[in-house]
C-alpha cells in the first residue's frame, strides 16, 4: 500500500469516527431506507430541533451523505446543478452548474433532476437524462461526463445511479431502447452495456445490489412487467421474472431472502374502450387527435409512435398494460434462469404503492399510499397486520419512507411527517409540519434526520 492510500484510508476512517452512518445513494445503504443511527427526534420542524436550513433550488431528487458532506441536484432553466454542502452546518461548499445540451419534454410531476446522487464519500456521481453521467470530485472539479440519451419517456427517466465498489450501474428503461449500463467509476469508461429489449414501457425504479453467499454479485432490476437480476462483473443476465404489473416506480428491497417490489396493475381492462372514446373524433377519421382530446394532458403515453394521434391499437395497449401481478409481490432470491412460475412467494393486490417504495425494518413491511394509509405487512407472508391513516396528513405521498432508532418517518407532498413507533402494531408518535411541499425522500445518518423541501435542506436532530 502506498502512503497517499494510506492517508485516504486514515481519513475515511476519522471521518467515519466522526460523522457516524453515510447515506451513500437514494434511499440510502442499498435502498433499503434504513439507518443504524440513533436519538433521533419524533418531534421537529421550522421552529423545533432544526439544526440548519439552507436554501435549495427545487428538484424531486433526493439528498445523499458521506463523511462530512451532503450532496444534491437540481436545475434551473437550461442549468443541471450539482451542489455540495457542509453536514454540520449546511453551509455550500461547492456548486457547479452545466447547461443542458436538450431540453426533452417531460411530465408536470418530473423534472430535469430527479435521479438522486450517489456518492462514495470523495467523489459525487449524477445522471442528468439530458446530458448524461458526471462525476464531480471532492472540489467540485469535473472528473469525467459520459453523454446518454436522448430518452424516449414521456413521464421522464428518473433512475438514479447505484455505486457498488468502484462499478457504476444506471438503469435506462424507456419505450424503446432500453439498457442497464456499468462504468468505471474512477474513468467513466463504459464496462458493460447489456440492452433490454423485451421492454416496451416506461420504468422509474433503481437498481437493488445482490450479494449471495455461493455466487457473483446481482444487481436486481425492476422493469415494466418483468423483474431482472444481471452479474454485476459481466451484465449476463442470471434469472428473470415474467408477467409482473407495468410502470414501476418504486425500489425493489432485499432482505429476509426476498426482493419485494411494488407495481401498477389491474385484473381488468382499464378505463373507457376505444368506441366509447370515439364520441370526441370530430371528424370521423377513426383517430384522436390532439386538438381532439385538448383535456387528456397525459396524450403523449398513449401516442407510442409519436405520430400524434391515438389510434385503436395505441389505445388498446394502454387498456391491457397493467394486467399481471401486480400490486405488493415477493420474489424468493437464490434462483437461476426463468423463475416466472416458480419464483414467487406472495403477493398482494390490495395492499400497494405505485409511486413510494416499500420499507422492511426489524421484521416488518410498510406501505403508505395516497390519503395517508400506512399498512404493516408479514414479509414472510404478505399478511396485513395493521392498516390505518394519518388522519392530519391524508395527501398524496411521492417520498419513500424512512426508518432508525425504532421510528418510521413518511413524507406527504404537503410536506407533513409522519413519525411511527416501529412495530407490527405501529402508533403514531408524532406528525411534524414543515409548512412546504415535499417529494425528496429524506435521508439519516449520524443522529439526524434531513428533508427536502421544495424551496430548502432541513436538518433536525436533537438539540
């Protein structure tokens, strides 16, 4: 060993000493939205435990923390912005600012910045879908950018990186040209690039790393209507999962030898058939166009081959997308190649998010859904073993929850907290209003609790 690899192991290991737990990636350690850290406070918000708040452009990403820094991404107009802050004070260090090469249309409820960082502790790495991948340094300095894209994603790509070992793995999965892509994180030369072509929509979920104890290690996938595990050395794909729901959004979590994952779905058809919409072609073409259905601002899903109008075909696809098993599924880890019939363990139908990812802390699931209905479930089973509301925070809910020091935090888009005792018979302790809305998922570490908000960083811990 060197002595300048002497000197960086010497200093991660002081700052691990004094800054406790990191949060390395969206979600946090593997995305399971779970800390070690302790004392943390059920009671807080704009005039109670506050340590700091700073100011922050807005984005849907979420915060991510090493050492003694704290990193997040957002944009302004043409600008994709990286910025670095102090962990104990909140003070920037850095912010760095690349203007966007495209602008892609997307949907009102994304934005140019929603992959979260991920973050070794020296250098930052972020996906801007309209630029590509970058990675920062610990002055801010530019190491390396790899361009991506353009996407086609009508909602927008918001995958966030996944930084395992000095390996980078991103998932692009859109309506056509879908891939799963490994760089080297210290060049950000491309290892491996493996293409997904059974997938025909749109997926907003990230990577799950697998590691077994007799094999290489997995990073698991979540796409529209299938669930992928892939060697993380090589790309090859080692099993697979047919027939799931379509449009996911939330991250598989691992644990209990299961990958449980959340997707969309119906038994049925969905929505109007194709004939009962036929009342808004005005001039009898057979077709919807856009001037036709001015009202339906989500147009562009159905128009699959941009052409700009919604024919019978198109509309029909949308109808059948979502049949499946969709809904809470647990898939059992261990297996090789084609486990579509013999890989599930359990699933529910009734108990679900389509947009927040599922939390398994000290033998429990949780789910929250819009309206503030959070529900424990047996990982093992699938049974529901509570199913309540919080009644003073019953909007809708884009932040994944999070759990330390036997508490659950869960994050309305009104920007109200709900702090939960753990427990299969969970009780609410709290609920915190920060007054702002909020689509981050917060992030913990070291005795504090850090949330987004549109317009600012919070942190709270106990004074």
């Amino acid at each position: 060993m060197s002595g300048s690899q002497a000197r960086l192991l010497l200093a991660a290991a002081v700052l691990s000493s004094a800054y406790g737990e990191d949060w390395p990636r969206f979600r946090g350690p593997n995305g399971s939205g779970v800390s070690d850290t302790k004392g943390l406070p059920a009671e807080f918000g704009p005039s109670k435990n506050l340590l700091w708040k700073t100011a922050a452009p807005f984005s849907r990403s979420s915060t991510v923390i090493a050492g003694d820094r704290i990193f997040l991404t957002a944009s302004e107009g043409e600008k994709l912005i990286t910025i670095c802050l102090d962990r104990t004070s909140g003070r920037i260090l850095w912010r760095r600012e690349i203007v966007r090469p495209r602008a892609t249309p997307i949907y009102k409820l994304n934005d140019a910045a929603s992959p979260s960082p991920a973050t070794d502790g020296r250098n930052v790495y972020v996906f801007f879908p309209d630029l590509g991948l970058v990675c920062f340094g610990p002055a801010g300095n530019e190491r390396w950018r790899l361009p991506l894209g353009p996407f086609d994603s009508f909602y927008g790509m918001s995958a966030s990186p996944v930084l395992f070992h000095d390996t980078l793995l991103v998932i692009c999965d859109a309506r056509s040209n879908a891939f799963l892509l490994a760089v080297d994180a210290a060049s950000g030369k491309t290892r491996w690039r493996v293409g997904r072509d059974d997938v025909r929509w749109d997926a907003y979920t990230s990577p799950a790393i697998y590691e077994p104890l007799d094999g290489p290690a997995q990073v698991v996938v979540l796409g529209a209507h299938r669930l992928d595990a892939y060697s993380v050395a090589t790309g090859e794909r080692l099993w697979w999962l047919r027939g799931l729901g379509f449009l996911p959004v939330a991250l598989p979590v691992i644990g209990k030898g299961l990958v449980i994952l959340s997707t969309f779905g119906s038994d049925a058809p969905q929505g109007p058939t194709f004939d009962e919409w036929r009342k808004f072609d005005s001039n009898g073409d057979g077709r919807l166009s856009r001037e036709e259905v001015r009202d339906f601002d989500e147009f562009g899903v159905v128009d699959r081959n941009g052409d700009g109008f919604i024919d019978r075909s198109e509309w029909d696809q949308l109808r059948n997308a979502g049949l499946g098993n969709y809904g809470t599924v647990a898939v059992r880890l261990g297996g090789r190649g084609d486990l579509t019939q013999t890989g599930t363990a359990w699933r529910n139908k009734k108990t679900y998010s389509f947009v927040s990812s599922s939390l398994l802390y000290k033998d429990v699931l949780y789910v929250v859904k819009s309206g503030g209905i959070i529900a424990s479930m047996d990982p093992q089973t699938g049974e529901e073993l509570k199913v309540d509301r919080s009644k003073e925070a019953m909007g809708e809910y884009y932040s994944s929850p999070v759990a330390a020091d036997d508490k659950v935090f869960f994050v309305s888009e009104a920007g109200k907290v709900t702090v939960v005792k753990a427990g299969r018979q969970w009780e609410i302790l709290a609920v915190n209003d920060l007054g702002e809305e909020c689509y981050a998922t917060p992030a913990i570490a070291g005795g504090r609790i850090f949330i987004r908000t549109r317009n600012a960083l919070y942190s709270f811990g106990k004074k």
